[in-house]
C-alpha cells in the first residue's frame, strides 16, 4: 500500500535482469543517508523517504521489459487475493483452487517475479497489521496473533521477532510511549 505507484509499474513491466547494474554514486548516498538516520526523531518518516527515493533510483537504472498480458493478469489476481485472505490459511494448493492456476506457476511468479517467498509474504502482511491492532487496539497479544492468521502466538512471536527485530510485546510498550 505504501508504494501502490512502484506496484502498479512493476505489475507492468518487470526487470529485464535479476541484478542491479551501474549502482550509481547517488543510490549509494541514499543508501548511506538511511544507516545514519538510525535513532533519530521521525525515523519511520524519514525511512519512508529515503526507502521511496531509493526504489526511484534503482527503477531508473533497471532495464524494464513489459510483461506478457497473461502474467500480469495472474500477478494482479494473485496479489489481490492475498491481500483479501491473508488472515486466512494461505498456501499454494489453497491458492491454486481459488483461483484455477498451477500451484507451481504461483511459486514462480512468488519466487522468481516477487522475489520472495508466498510464506514470507503472507507473513509480512501479518506483522503490518498486527503493528497496527497492537499500536491502535486494546486486544490481547494472543487475539492479535489469531486476527491476523497466526494459529499459534509461539508462530506469531517468531515471526514478528523476524521481522521487527522485537517481540510484540516490546513493540506494543514502544508504541504506547
């Protein structure tokens, strides 16, 4: 949602090449401005600008191809699925059925198109909205992990460690300051 235009564009058009080439000097000041906002007032903020101008500067320097009409449709099925059942038992055969496609075509367009894995995207649209039930809401950390998809709270404080560094309840007592 945070960088709905760099979607819509790479929902149409992909890299040419896995790699990003001629990392310019302007990518790695970027890249040096957000080690050292570390720790500073409006970090989030901040972050948010420097990671937007970073994804700029590193489309700019991609080869773009367009995609085929047929990849892009099931990207955009897939993708839109997911954002509508991502508190629900997602995995590959699940998705298959729901929406008619090949369960090994889903794991391609995850793993070679996205870049990341269906489990590790699911996951990260677990923690987004448990940061904000557990920033904005009074419910227990374990009805939080059980809202957003988690069957157990043991999988729901593994997977927020991974991806915030911090257990929920340290993030819910860092939000409440």
């Amino acid at each position: 949602d945070d960088f709905a235009g760099f979607t819509k564009l790479l929902l149409n058009f992909r890299p040419n090449h896995p790699v990003v080439k001629n990392c310019g000097d302007k990518i790695k000041s970027i890249i040096a401005d957000i080690n050292s906002i570390n720790g500073s007032e409006f970090y989030e903020q901040k972050l948010f600008a420097y990671v937007t101008l970073l994804l700029s500067e590193i489309i700019q320097s991609l080869e773009l191809v367009e995609r085929t009409q047929s990849e892009s449709n099931n990207l955009k099925r897939l993708l839109e699925y997911c954002g509508e059942n991502f508190t629900k038992d997602l995995n590959l055969q699940v998705l298959s059925k729901e929406l008619y496609m090949n369960k090994y075509h889903i794991s391609h367009l995850f793993n070679d198109v996205l870049g990341i894995s269906l489990r590790k995207y699911i996951n990260k649209m677990r923690v987004k909205m448990a940061e904000q039930l557990l920033a904005h809401n009074e419910m227990s950390i374990n009805e939080v992990a059980f809202a957003v998809g988690f069957t157990t709270q043991r999988t729901f404080n593994r997977v927020f460690i991974e991806h915030k560094g911090i257990t929920p309840g340290e993030f819910r007592q860092k939000k409440q300051r």
